[in-house]
C-alpha cells in the first residue's frame, strides 16, 4: 500500500492541498493519517465521500509523512497520477 503514494507521478500532502485536489477533481486516491485530529480530516473525508474518492487509513501522521518524503508528519495526502 504505501508503495502507492511512494513512486506516484504526483502527489500532494497536507489537508489544505488535498482538499483543494479533491475539489478540482484532480485526487485519485486519498491517504488519510488515522491519529490525526478529526477536526482536520473530517472535510477530506466528507469531501472523498462526495466526490466518490477512496481513502486508505495510514497508522500515523508520522508514516504518512515519511511515505510522501517529507520530515514531518502529515495529516493527508493525496495521489493525483500514478
């Protein structure tokens, strides 16, 4: 699974960017952090729903971080090609 988003063509990580590709209907498949607060990911959620979107669980903000190579932790991230 995380082998996914590792060699994806493109991606984004963070909430605000993951909701904005989902928006535009450029998310393919969502990455969802599953210790992340759910104040923060509820949209993502609601809007994967909406947009019939799947969304993987990630055990942490951690993983989810270090899966899109970056050193800090993210709450969502999102597949735009593969």
């Amino acid at each position: 699974m995380p082998e996914r988003i590792k060699n994806a063509r493109e991606k984004v990580v963070g909430t605000k960017q993951t909701l904005k590709a989902l928006d535009k209907g450029e998310a393919l498949l969502v990455y969802v952090a599953k210790d992340a607060d759910s104040k923060i990911i509820q949209p993502v959620l609601a809007l994967c729903e909406a947009k019939g979107v799947e969304v993987k669980p990630v055990d942490s903000m951690a993983d989810l971080g270090s899966m899109c190579g970056i050193k800090v932790g993210a709450a969502a991230a999102a597949i735009t090609e593969f």
